[in-house]
C-alpha cells in the first residue's frame, strides 16, 4: 500500500518538465511561479508519511492542486471548479490519496482531448451520517457500457487481484467506512464520468 500510494507516474513528471521548459521560454514567468509553487505542494504532499488518514480539508486541498496543475498543462482549456466543504467534515479523517486519483482518471481517460471548455467540479452531498463526495467532468465521451464495466472492475470479486486505480480507492474506502461506502459511477448529462465517493462517518470516533 506505501509504495502504490507513493507511485509518481513518470509521464506525468515527463510532462511537468516539458511545461516548465515550454513556460521559461515563452517568458511566462507569472505562471510559472504559480506552477512550479503547486508542484512543490503536490510532491511534499505525496512524499509525506502515508501510514495515518488526514483531515478532509487537506485530502482535498491536494486533489485542488493536482487539478490546478493539470488545467495548467492543457493550457486552461479545462475548468476546475472544487465547493466549499461542508463545515462538519472538514476535519473527519479519511485515508490519504483517495480523491486524486478519481480527478487523475477524469483528466487521463476524458478531459485531455477536450478542445475547448472542459470542466471538472467537484461538489457534495449530505445523506444522514454519510458525505457524498462528487467528482464529475464533461468529456462527453462516456458510455453505459463503459459504466457497466466500471462496476464489474470496482465490485467484481475478480477485481480484488487489482491493487491500482480506482480498485485501490475503493477498497481502502471499504476497509475505512464500510461496504455501505464506496465509489458509484455513473453517466452524467454532458456524457461525462461522475462519481458518487459515498463516506459513511456513522460509526468512526468522533473527532
């Protein structure tokens, strides 16, 4: 579990620096600045201890610049949007690295070949005990087929030999909250991916 947490994938830093050479010379040195101080933040992130959860707040403050980065990249042809965090959970514990990943797969399988006007938002949801994170883009390339194997990937008990992406995310949700919790995808309206992160605080110790 440490070393899939700490994984850097490698075309990712390969791009980072393709950016930072493509920004110092076009001499856009505001952005820059801007990049390059959000790439220290994620890699100090990703680089701590990974043995103890973290507060909400920071679990999504890393995914907003992880987000940041990549908007960056694609030279702001996609949209970030992240709401405020309902008060009462900014602070409940959830395991580190599990909402990156989910805004990692919307940029990597959906919103890289947006042309123009891509959006990723990131908003929530409150059903009794339980927070509904969700994560949701506008790649307008998604199918019910591709929801149909999503789910036969995440619930699958064949999918319990894959310890990568979302799988991973999943069960380390389950092992946290509960079977009650987990990741739910599904189509949205611009035939894009969204995904219900369902975290049940029901029984966790208070904070």
């Amino acid at each position: 579990l440490k070393q899939l947490q700490a994984q850097i994938n490698p075309h990712f830093l390969y791009n980072i620096f393709f950016n930072i050479s493509v920004m110092a010379e076009n001499r856009q040195y505001e952005a820059l600045e801007k990049f390059t101080y959000n790439l220290g933040q994620y890699f100090q992130f990703i680089t701590k201890n990974v043995d103890r959860d973290i507060e909400l707040s920071e679990e999504i403050r890393h995914a907003q610049i992880y987000a940041d980065i990549q908007a960056m990249r694609f030279s702001n042809r996609i949209k970030v949007e992240f709401d405020p965090i309902p008060e009462q959970y900014k602070t409940k514990l959830v395991p580190r690295l599990i909402i990156q990943p989910i805004v990692e797969n919307a940029f990597i399988h959906g919103l890289k070949n947006k042309l123009e006007d891509g959006k990723l938002q990131v908003t929530y949801e409150t059903v009794e005990d339980s927070l509904i994170i969700v994560i949701s883009d506008n790649s307008g390339i998604i199918t019910e087929q591709d929801i149909e194997n999503l789910y036969a990937i995440l619930y699958n008990k064949e999918s319990l030999k894959d310890c990568s992406g979302l799988v991973n995310v999943n069960r380390r949700i389950q092992l946290k909250f509960g079977n009650d919790s987990g990741l739910y995808p599904f189509r949205n309206k611009y035939g894009g991916l969204t995904v219900n992160m369902k975290l049940n605080f029901k029984d966790q110790p208070e904070d």
